[in-house]
C-alpha cells in the first residue's frame, strides 16, 4: 500500500516551511513509504543507525534566528 | 493499495448456533454482497462482536462481557476462526476463548506458517486494531457515538486509516534514537563554551611555544656563537703565559682522552649489564636450577599431551578413580590443552640458551664488575683533570692580570646565557609525561592536550548538532501530521456534506468539522435515521479516500431510516465497499433488499441463520443438499434467496 497522497503533499510541505533541502523530504518520504508498504520498521533498533544517520546527514540544523526567520515566514504564507 | 476480504468464518461453542459462513463464490472470489438473516435472539450482536474481537485481537474482556458469548450448552471453550484474504494472500486468525480460566488466546496462520498470538499481516495491522475495526464492522450505536466527543475517536481512526500515525511513529524512533545516542552524554552536553574556551586557550599555548622555541633556537645560535668568541679571547688572553699555554694545552689533551675513555667504558659495561645472570649471578644459579629440573621432569621428551595419552590408556587415573570409558574420553578429548609440539620447540630453545649463556659464561658478573671499575677510574681521571684544569686558570686569574679577569667573565655571562636557552629549549622539546598541565612548558604535552580537547570538544558539537536535527525532524513531522490532518478532514467534511444532501434532502443535515468526534453543523444531536446516515455519508467518503480496500459489515443497515432514505443507502452501499456483509433481521427487507440486488448487479448471496428448534425445523426447506442447507447441533444456515425472502421471523414466532 502506497503513502497516502496527502502526507505525502504535507511532508513537502513541512519540510519546505522548516526551510530543509528537497533531499529530507526525499528521504523521509521513502522511509514512511516503505514503512507503509511493510517493508520497514518503525520501532528503533540499532540496525536503523546507519539510515538514521543518513536522514541526518542531509538535515540543516538552523540557528534560533534561522528558526525564527522561518517562522515568521511561515506565518505570512 | 490493500485489498482486504473476509472469505468466512466459523464459530463454535459461543452463544450464536454454531455455525460455518462462506463468503465466496465457487469461482473462490468473495460475493460483492451477502445478506445475512438472523432472527432476534439468534446471536446476532454476539456473530458481530466475534468478528470485531478476531479482526482487532483482542484480549482484555470483563467477567461478564466474556461468559455474555458463552453457548447456552455451558462449554468450557470455544472458538472463532476468520478467514481473510490480504492483497491475494490468505491468512486465518483463531481465536479460542476459555469461559473457565476468561482467557482469550489468539493463532495467526500467514503464507502456510503457524504464529501464536495475533499477528495480522502487516499492510493491516494499523487498522485491524480495537479503535478502528467499529468502523468496517459497523452498527447503529456507531452512528450515534460519531457524534459522541466522548465516544468513538474518528480523529483516531482518521489517522490510521490515513497513515498519519506513521508519522508520529517516525517522530518516536528518532527521538528514542537520539536517547539512545546521548545515553550518558548529559554530563557531557553541559559546559560547552568552558571547553571552547580551554580549547582557544591550549591553541595559545601551543603557538606560544612554537613562537618561543623558534625565537630561542636562533638566540641559542647567536649566544653560541658569542660564546664562542669570547672563549677565544678568553684563549688569547691566557695564553699569553706560556707556560701557562703549555700546562693547559696538555691539560686539555688528557681530559680529552680521559672522556673518551669514559665514553668506551660506559658503551662496555651497558653491554654486559644486558645479561641478567651477570647483573645478579643468584639469578643465574635459579635459571641453572630450572634447567636441572626440566631434565629431571624429562620435560619436554616427556610432554603432558603425550602424558595425557598414556593415561588414557591406563587402568585407573592418577587420581586412584577407574578409568571409565566417559573419564577416558574426557581425558583424551582435552589432551590438546596442554603441552604440544610448538610448546616443547620452545622449551628446549630455553634449555639451550641456559647452557650456552648462563652456564657457559661463569665469569659473566666478575667480568661485569671489573668493566664497572674501569669506568669509575676513568669517570675519576677525568674528573680531576677538569679540576686541575680549573685550578690552572684560577692561578692565571690571581695573577692580577684585570684584562684576563674581565675576559673570563664575560666568557663565564655567556656561557651561563646559553646553558639556560639550551635548558629553556629542552623543556618545550622533552617528551610529554602525564603530569604535565595545561600550562605545561612542553610542546608535545600541549599538543596532545590540545588533540584530547579537540576530540572532547568535537564530541559534544555532534551530540548537540544531533539533538537539533532530531528536534528540526520531530517539527517537520509534527508540522506534516496537523496538515494531512487538516487537508483529510477537510476532504472528508465536504465530501461527506455532499453525500448527505443527496441522502437527505428533505431533512437535511450538515457536517460543520471534524474534531476528535464529528460535529454537526448549528445542531448538538440528531434523528436516528439522521445520524445512520450520517455515519454512512462519513465512512463512505473515508473509505473512498483511504489507501484500504476494505470489507464493509453493517448490523441492520437500515436500522430507524424511513422508507425513502432506506431505498437511497440501498442503492450507495455498495459503493463504500466492494465487500458488504449485511446482517439483518426479516423487518428490514421492505425497500432495501431488491434495491440493493440491483445496486449490486445480482453480484449477492443470501442466507438465513437460525437457532434448531421444533419451530424452526418445520420451516427449513426440505432438501439434502449441503450447499444449500447446513446444519450443527444447534443452528442451520440456510443459503437460498428464496427462504431469505419468505423467511418471516413472526411465522417462526407462531409456530
């Protein structure tokens, strides 16, 4: 069973606003649909490490202005 | 998506009859529609509550809730086993229920292999839970408790049937990852500008350092080089004196030989102290004695491996015990433990050694105390050439001769000078000990210093900048489920106005939002039929837009609907499901049943369930054939269109 088209569209959307690269949504889009189609697990174990790493690799950690600029331009879209 | 179809299922030892329902055509697909009769009291509630219970695994039930399933025959189990079809594989859940101990265990059959315990194939597991299954197994009292904000959680079963919860699982595992991850860090995620700064202070120090010794390299040179000059004019100046000259030239020759001779002595003597035996001859006579009793051991001709064989072999072990045949395995099986052919090599390499190095050399430690003695008169010679050597420019100096007194002096400043840069560059240059600081004057201490820091300080910005993306992620998903949520509602709002206004168009409703229950538009409450098809306006747009192909049973579907709105939710319940499994009673047949054959396609199968007894015996067709007609100790299930339509529940009453 494929993700459903609207968290799919919410995913973009959320990452987008957070001012994160089309690669997190990429990524974290192919994790739940892979989770949704049963072949990932959504329960932490240690084998996820490498992949989680891997998300994180591509996720922009912003400053608190960063986060605040971002916000505010959230709210005025 | 996920196609989800129920085949059948069978029930025994419960309070509806026993009873075995087939869901399939014998081309082996489900019907689009079964209709399924049951007259009050026939276990209707209690087949819908089996189904719900199987579908969601279920565990947890009350005293009375459980013995309330229980047959009238008092058994002490029963059992109720579904059977499904998930996206064209077949699985089976089975679940028994002991009315003795009120347990409830569950066996989940998948792809041919047997599991205890309800392991639902994956692609359903979210929905085949106790929160959404009253959605697909759906009675009046469900309609009602849509309405209800305390009552069922459609925001629940949004996000299941969505996949909004796939988010919110996702949040969770990262978030347990980075526990995980900091798991013993907090101390270490606390004090990060103090080790930034111990950081910027070691980068200091070091430059410091590096800095001072380039500087003191070339001041050595230079003091050097003056002192250098001013031992010549110190030269010149005495040796003005020839005698003088001639006494320290030959001064300087003998304390130069006498240095040298030192020089070999000590060279010779290191080289002997190497032998151990020579160092300490008490040594030498063990190592002796080891050998001696090596040979007396007959060690290692004799080895324990080979030991161990013979013993084997023997009558009785050395213990005194008989050698039994598991002793004798034993024995043989840990002989490799010990002494082998390498381990042997090895004792004779040290046998030998003792005799050529230790026994061969007696004279090893006199030898070593005379090369001792040869130094220490070499070390006095020169010790007191360089004494003699003072002496004759101490005799130069009290002359009185000021010219020379001053050149000495100067030479004596410089001297000093430059044995304190030497010493100062020694210090930065001198390996690193574990006591140094970080103040410490050595240059490889501070730089080590530096690298633990470095490393520290790395550390901690990993676990923070971790921590941030987990939180920059957690938002993300966070932000993601209140929009899917919000955009399905609102899909899920409209099209379920839109279906209403057809449904209900002369005692219209509106559906205003959806919060963790639904809410009406300008009204609290509603009629019955109102809410019934309210609740079926809902699932419908819920499950059309889903990502399941889900079985739709309804307990009499058309409950309190008036005749107009009855014949209307005949003709769209076959759209909200491709499998609809309608229990009914006879009062429900008029303007619904030959409107839905129709909606249907004749794609539908009829059949009548009732409780054995005199009454209902006299009613039952009269045939023998089995696809017809099946009976069990306490029921027969009947599957004809025309028993289904002229089965009247009042005529049974009579009788």
């Amino acid at each position: 069973m494929a993700l459903h088209r609207v968290v799919v569209e919410a995913v973009r959307k959320a990452c987008k606003a957070s001012g994160q690269s089309e690669a997190v949504a990429n990524r974290l889009i192919a994790w739940l649909e892979q989770a949704a189609r049963g072949s990932a697990e959504l329960t932490y174990n240690a084998d996820q490490d490498t992949r989680i790493e891997d998300l994180l690799s591509v996720v922009t950690a912003r400053s608190e202005l960063e986060r605040l600029l971002a916000s505010e331009g959230g709210e005025e879209e | 998506m996920s196609t989800i179809r129920i085949l059948g299922w069978t029930s025994t030892g419960f309070r509806c009859p026993d009873h075995e329902v087939s869901l399939e055509k014998p081309s082996k697909k489900p019907y689009a529609v079964t209709l399924i009769q049951m007259p009050n009291g026939t276990g209707k509630t209690t087949t819908l509550e089996l189904l719900r219970a199987s579908l969601s695994g279920r565990t947890q039930w009350g005293r009375e809730e459980l013995l309330a399933l229980r047959s009238r025959d008092q058994p002490r189990t029963a059992v109720f086993v579904t059977r499904l079809l998930v996206d064209e594989k077949r699985a089976t859940v089975r679940m028994a229920v002991d009315f003795v101990s009120r347990s409830v265990t569950f066996q989940t059959t998948k792809g041919g292999s047997k599991q205890e315990g309800f392991k639902p194939p994956t692609a359903v597991a979210r929905v085949f839970t106790p929160e959404f299954t009253p959605f697909f197994i759906f009675d009046g009292e469900l309609a009602q408790r849509l309405l209800d904000e305390n009552g069922v959680r459609a925001e629940q079963a949004i996000d299941a049937h969505f996949q909004l919860s796939l988010l919110q699982r996702l949040s969770v595992l990262l978030t347990t990852y980075w526990e995980k991850m900091a798991a013993g860090k907090a101390k270490a995620m606390t004090g990060l500008t103090r080790r930034r700064n111990r950081l910027s202070d070691l980068e200091r120090r070091r430059k410091v350092l590096e800095t001072d010794r380039a500087q003191l390299l070339i001041t050595r040179d230079s003091q050097s080089i003056e002192r250098d000059r001013l031992r010549a004019d110190w030269d010149e100046a005495f040796n003005r004196d020839r005698t003088a000259r001639e006494q320290k030239q030959h001064l300087d020759q003998e304390h130069g030989r006498a240095a040298q001779n030192v020089e070999r002595a000590v060279i010779a003597t290191l080289e002997l102290a190497r032998e151990l035996h020579a160092v300490a001859p008490n040594l030498a006579a063990e190592m002796v004695a080891l050998r001696d009793n090596l040979d007396t051991l007959k060690l290692p001709e004799y080895a324990a491996k080979e030991f161990f064989e013979e013993l084997a072999a023997a009558e009785s072990c050395v213990c005194g015990e008989p050698m039994t045949e598991a002793r004798r395995a034993a024995v043989i099986a840990r002989k490799g433990m010990y002494l082998g052919q390498e381990d042997a090599g090895v004792i004779n390499n040290v046998k030998s050694d003792i005799k050529v190095f230790v026994e061969g050399q007696p004279d090893a430690p006199s030898g070593l105390r005379a090369s001792i003695e040869t130094l220490e008169g070499s070390v006095r010679e020169r010790d007191e050439l360089a004494t003699e050597l003072l002496a004759l420019e101490a005799k130069r100096l009290a002359e009185g001769d000021a010219e020379i007194a001053e050149k000495k002096s100067r030479f004596d400043a410089a001297e000093a000078q430059l044995s304190k840069t030497t010493l100062r560059i020694a210090e930065i240059d001198r390996a690193a000990s574990p006591d140094d600081g970080d103040d410490s004057d050595c240059l490889a201490a501070i730089i080590a210093l530096q690298a633990k820091a470095e490393a520290d300080f790395a550390e901690i910005t990993k676990t923070r900048e971790t921590r941030q993306k987990v939180g920059e992620l957690a938002e993300i998903l966070l932000a993601a489920v209140s929009k899917a949520r919000a955009e399905v509602r609102e899909e899920l709002v409209d099209a379920t106005n839109a279906r209403l206004k057809g449904l209900l168009s002369l005692t219209p409703i509106r559906l205003r939002g959806i919060g963790t229950s639904l809410v009406l538009d300008g009204q609290a409450k509603a009629s019955q039929g109102q809410t019934l098809a309210l609740g079926y306006a809902f699932l419908l747009s819920l499950f059309e837009n889903g990502q399941l192909d889900l079985p739709f049973i309804v307990d009499s579907p058309t409950g309190a609907l008036d005749l107009r709105v009855r014949r209307e939710i005949a003709k769209i319940l076959p759209q909200i499901s491709n499998q609809l499994v309608l229990f009914t009673t006879s009062s429900e047949k008029d303007q619904f049943v030959p409107i839905l054959h129709a909606a249907a396609k004749g794609n539908l199968q009829y059949m009548t369930l009732v409780r054995l007894s005199e009454a209902s015996l006299k009613l039952l067709p009269s045939t023998s054939d089995s696809t017809r007609i099946q009976k069990t100790q306490n029921g027969a299930l009947v599957c004809s269109k025309r028993f289904f339509e002229r089965f009247d529940t009042a005529t049974l009453d009579e009788k």
